[in-house]
C-alpha cells in the first residue's frame, strides 16, 4: 500500500505539536509548582520567625495564648487559616499549641536539629491523613531558657489543589 507524501508529513506535524505540546506543560507545570512550594515555605519561615521573636521577647507564652475563634471548627481553619502553630523542647515535646489541638503534629527531629544553626528548615509529613510540610526556626536564646524550636506547618491540600486545576 502506497502512502501520500501528504499524509506523512501531516502526521509526523501532529506528532511533533503534540509532544511539544506535552514537554511545554509539563515544564510549566513542574515550575509553577516549584512557585508554590517556595511560597509555602516562605510563609510558613516568616510565621515561624514571627513567632520565635514573639518568644525571645516575652519569656512567658501567655502573648500566644489566645485562641483564634476558628480553632473550635477544625475543618474551616485548616481552609482559612491553614497554620499550625508548636513550639517544642529541645526533646520534640510540644509545650505550647496554636490552636491547642495541633500538639500531636509530628515532629522531624533531624530537621530541629538543623533548625538550631539559624537557618530554617523543611520537612514533609503526614498528619490526620492531610499532607503538610513544616518549617523550623529556633527561638533566640538568653542564656537562661533551654533551647526551643518552633514548627509552623501548613497543609498542602490548597497546594495540591491548585495543581490538580493547572493539569485539567
């Protein structure tokens, strides 16, 4: 069977266009998630070192104390608010929770290990079923309190969200 010099050609355009095509979103996609992810751990590092100088300044925890009137219905903070607030000890036990219900975050030892040179840290986990990543930042030392670090974490599922809507 003879093939037109036509058609091949109109095929092998259509086969180039669509892995053009293909490789384009992909790269676009693979960036504009690299974006997001760099936003989460951006915010969650401000938070955290907002947070830490909070500390630093007031010895007491009481200036963090307060409940936001969200933390009572889990599902509409963890959409609205989406920050998951504990300050540890320096043997990964929370002392203090914003809201209160988050003290069974999981902690990354390795990564408040890493935390305690001045950099913040990252690390991914899981936690009630939800994906979350967290950023630890130490809290500046006197001399006088044992050494704290705290995790601000934050689901992903807005991230993942987004991403599923990018791809259709």
């Amino acid at each position: 069977m003879k093939r037109s010099l036509r058609r091949t050609l109109a095929v092998r355009l259509a086969l180039t266009l669509a892995v053009g095509l293909v490789a384009a979103t992909a790269a676009m996609w693979w960036a504009a998630s690299r974006v997001l992810r760099e936003q989460t751990d951006q915010s969650t590092a401000a938070a955290a070192f907002l947070v830490a100088t909070e500390l630093r300044n007031n010895a007491s925890a009481e200036c963090l104390a307060g409940t936001h009137p969200l933390s009572l219905n889990a599902v509409r903070y963890q959409q609205e608010i989406n920050r998951f607030v504990v300050v540890r000890d320096p043997h990964c036990e929370a002392v203090l929770a914003i809201p209160g219900w988050a003290s069974d975050l999981p902690a990354d030892s390795a990564a408040m290990a890493a935390s305690r040179t001045g950099h913040p840290t990252f690390s991914d986990a899981r936690w009630h079923n939800l994906a979350i990543r967290s950023a630890y930042v130490p809290v500046p030392s006197d001399g006088s309190a044992e050494d704290r670090v705290v995790q601000v974490a934050a689901s992903l599922e807005p991230m993942h969200a987004l991403q599923r809507k990018m791809l259709l």
